[in-house]
C-alpha cells in the first residue's frame, strides 16, 4: 500500500536536509572547535554532512560546528526566510508572526546574524580619497530592566560614531568614544587604518578638519562628493527608526548590518547567507547576547 503524505512533512524534511546539506559542502573546517588544533582526520559522514575527528582530543565535529545555525531545533527554510525578513527590515513582530515562532526567538536570532556580519565588517585599511565624517547619538538604555531609573539618574551621554569610507566598496561606521572629542581613540581607532598617502575629505567636524589639515599637509584638491559620508546622519537616523531605537550595547552589531545596506554590491539574503555567515566561527551563544555590556 502506497503511504499518502497529504501535508507532505516528509517532502519538507527532504527540502530541508538537501539545503542543509548544500549550505555546508563548502564549508572549511581549518581546526578543531575544542582544542584549537589544525591535526585532524575524515570520520565520516552524518545527515550526508561531513565529519571529523581531532587527533589532540579526540573529540568529533563536522561542517556545521559553530556555524551561525549550530544547535538549532528549527529548520532550515526557516532560518533562510527569517534572513529574507531580516533584509527587508521587517519588525520582530512581523517576523514572529510569519514563521510562528516568538519573539524573543526572534530577537536572537536577529542579534546571532548581526553579530556575524559584525566580524569582519571593518576594513583593514582605507585607500585613495578617503572621505570621512561623524555621527553623534544619545546613549539608550533600551531592553535594561532599570532603564528609567538609570536615565534619571544618570544623564545620556553622546556617542561619537565615525563614518569613513575609502577608494574601495567598504565602508567604516563605527561607534568610537562617548562625550566628547578623543584624539587618542581616533588616532588608534580610525587615522591608524588610513593609509599615509590617502587624501583626507572631511565632512562637518572641525576636529575631523583639523586631522585632514594635518594630514593632507594643507593641500587641497577637488574631490566628488560622498553623499553617504556627508549625509550620513539621516541616512542612520532614517535607519535606526526602523527599530524604534537601539541599545547602544549593541549599536555596533546594527552599524554592521547599516555597512552593508550602504554598499554599491547589490546582494540578496541569499548572498548575504553565502557570503558573509557562512565562513568561519559565527555562532553566538544565547547567554552572551544577554550578558552583552556596553563597549564604553
């Protein structure tokens, strides 16, 4: 007798394992999760994933050890269309509601992606003409059980976030120090990867001026605008209001997340997913996204 799979959950378990199995053939393992060792052998397959054993410890791991995914129960499509979501900055509700699952779910998994694409969304060195320029936004204690005990008593302070962006399609927007002007924390933070015979154009900051001035030696040439330096206060406003507000402990991950939404590469959620979460060590555990202090 022919089995009838009606509300084929079997053809769903297939599609998910082949995506799974699809995401993670690529995948390089270069050492061992546990130890660290880079002397480790094929031990098989799981799930047609591969595994290995670690000849130092001789524990077992595969492909998907510490991958953005690790120790999900949900399933793969799910995953993919919570990152379709994610790109069309839909809200968490929205998000919850659509693949049924609650919100703090959602939560964290929003934050497990932005703390991925945060790894390497900074740039080693800034080339060419290297527009720069700064954001200031109040300190927000959204998501703290004492947030308005702490605003009370303590005032906001402002966050200098820094906006760069060389010859090539990079860009650096980061949140640097807090209150006022730090030359110390600019020198090492941002001048540090702008490379000594760049040209600095700067954007609205006398301070930021002043190191240009420096720098370029008193020269001045014509440079094209950069409009996503230059207005780059309302282009961040404008995003954040998506979230109602960040809490600036985790304002850096969603700066990483504005990078690539800024960029001239045109990607989907699915080279976003190809691209840049799938290499490496990106998981993040749940424990850590709550513990998270601010970088200040």
């Amino acid at each position: 007798m022919l089995q009838h799979d009606v509300e084929l959950k079997k053809f769903d378990l297939h599609t998910n394992d082949v995506l799974r199995r699809d995401f993670y053939k690529d995948r390089v393992v270069e050492s061992c999760p546990i130890c660290g060792s880079t002397r480790h052998i094929k031990y098989g397959f799981y799930n047609g994933i591969q595994r290995y054993k670690c000849k130092v410890c001789e524990k077992t791991f595969s492909r998907t050890t510490n991958s953005l995914w690790s120790y999900s129960k949900k399933n793969t499509r799910t995953w993919l269309k919570f990152t379709e979501l994610m790109t069309e900055n839909k809200t968490l509700k929205f998000c919850a509601e659509k693949l049924n699952i609650s919100i703090g779910t959602a939560f964290y998994w929003r934050h497990k992606i932005l703390q991925a694409l945060s790894i390497d969304s900074t740039p080693d060195i800034l080339s060419g003409v290297v527009h720069v320029g700064k954001v200031i936004i109040k300190e927000n204690f959204k998501g703290c059980r004492d947030a308005e005990i702490i605003a009370s008593s303590t005032p906001r302070e402002n966050i200098w976030v820094i906006g760069a962006k060389g010859q090539e399609d990079s860009m650096f927007v980061k949140p640097i120090f807090k209150h006022q002007w730090n030359k110390i924390a600019f020198n090492e933070k941002i001048y540090s990867k702008i490379e000594k015979k760049s040209y600095i154009a700067p954007y609205g900051d006398r301070y930021i001026k002043s190191v240009a001035m420096r720098h370029n030696k008193n020269k001045s040439i014509k440079v094209e605008t950069e409009y996503r330096i230059k207005y780059i206060w309302p282009n961040l406003k404008k995003w954040l209001s998506i979230f109602h507000g960040v809490a600036s402990k985790y304002l850096q991950r969603y700066l990483s997340f504005f990078i690539i939404m800024n960029l001239d590469k045109v990607l989907d959620y699915m080279d976003l997913i190809y691209d840049r979460l799938f290499e490496g060590n990106r998981f993040t555990k749940t424990e850590e996204i709550r513990i998270m202090k601010s970088p200040f």
